[in-house]
C-alpha cells in the first residue's frame, strides 16, 4: 500500500516552454501534498506544499508564477514549470500524505521526475 | 526551528558488516521521526518512523532504529549490510508529517 506514481519520470523540453508533472496517490486519498526539488548530491528542498481544494503555499523563494501547483483531486496534484529555462533543469520530486488511521500520519513519495530544458 | 544533522556524509562498508547511521534533531517537543532511503534516480523510500511509545522501532529490509530523547537522536542500524543496501539515507522531523526537515543525506558504499 501506500503508493505514489509520478509522470512522467524523465523530460525533456526546450527553452520558453511549459512542462507538466503530475503525482498521483494510487491507494489512498491525500489532502495534503508536497512537491520538491533536488539538487544533485543534495537533500530535498522543499517547494510548496498542496492542499486539495485550495492554493498551494509556496516556500520562500519560490517563484509562485513559475512552478504552478493545482490539487483538483483527492489523488492528483501536478506541477507545472512554466517558461522553463535551463536553471530549472533538476529532479523533481513529490510526496503525498497519508493521515488515513491514527498510527499512519507520513508522507510517502513517489519516484521523481528528471527535467532537462535545453 | 527544528533541524536535523546527519554527521557521515559517506560511510563505506563492508557486505555483511554491521552498520549505524546517525541521526540528530533538535525540536521542542516529541517529534516524528522518519528515515528514508534513495536510490540513484529514484524517489525516496520510507524505512521506518517513530511516533510513540516502543523507542526501537523496526522497519522494512532488516532495518530499526532507537529514538533517544536524552541525545537527541534517532540512529539507523542494521546487522548485516547486503550490497544492494547501498543507497542514500535521509533522516527527517517534524511536529508530524506536514512539516518534514531532512538531513543532508549520509551515501552509503558497501564493499562486496
């Protein structure tokens, strides 16, 4: 149980374009999602933060207008760069939150999506 | 604010050796306390948490950990390392799950 899917797990876009990553949460229904970015060698650093239903809280620094974030569904979340520039080549990762039984309460992740802009 | 420090950047094994990765945080309260694993390319795998009550929790692939709240500390152990161990480890707190903050990481290399 608890699976998180991304897709697509690799892209490749150019320059000025519009990318979209979607998260799904395949056996459980997360209110609460997240999505990171990481560096390589480096730990997670954190984007934003999805709640179903609502506007995602974005982490300072992090250009709102850029990295668009909708939670229409219980399940799905997607991230969408917008005008992507090679700055924003990275691995994107999310993770979704399962607060289904008393004992549960953790975010479990999915396997990342690798963005090249040339 | 809460924080978390993973002291071994990298630590090399030898396959079957046993192993400890550390872990500390600082948080005003009883955290939540996660240890994830990640392979090259991949998400990140939950191994184990602790919430309450048990201080040794086990997890998944033979792992467990102890949660000492007089160090601060929540140590990653195994018994037998196996090749197919060697990943990345990340260490993580929180209040709960929203607000996680992850260590930097701690690359393990294990020997055959």
């Amino acid at each position: 149980g608890a699976v998180v899917s991304q897709h697509p797990s690799w892209v490749i876009c150019k320059s000025g374009t519009s990318v979209k990553i979607e998260c799904r949460s395949l056996d459980f229904q997360a209110t609460t999602m997240f999505w990171y970015r990481q560096f390589p060698k480096q730990s997670l650093m954190l984007m934003a933060t999805s709640n179903e239903g609502s506007k995602a809280t974005y982490e300072q620094g992090v250009e709102k207008d850029k990295f668009l974030i909708n939670h229409a569904s219980l399940t799905l979340s997607t991230l969408t760069v917008t005008s992507a520039h090679p700055e924003d080549s990275s691995f994107y990762i999310c993770s979704a939150r399962d607060t289904s039984g008393p004992s549960t309460d953790t975010q479990y992740f999915g396997p990342g999506t690798r963005l090249t802009v040339l | 604010a809460q924080s978390v420090t993973q002291p071994d950047i990298h630590i090399t094994v030898s396959e079957g050796a046993s192993l400890e990765l550390r872990c500390n945080y600082s948080y005003g309260a009883t955290p939540y306390l996660f240890w994830y694993v990640q392979s090259p390319g991949q998400g990140l795998q939950l191994l184990l948490k602790y919430f309450s009550g048990d201080t040794l929790v086990q997890g998944i692939k033979g792992f467990e950990a102890e949660f000492k709240r007089s160090q601060s500390s929540f140590n990653l152990r195994k018994p037998s390392v196996h090749w197919s161990d060697a990943a990345e480890y990340f260490c993580a707190v929180g209040p709960r799950s929203y607000q996680l903050t992850f260590g930097k990481g701690t690359k393990l290399s294990v020997i055959p």
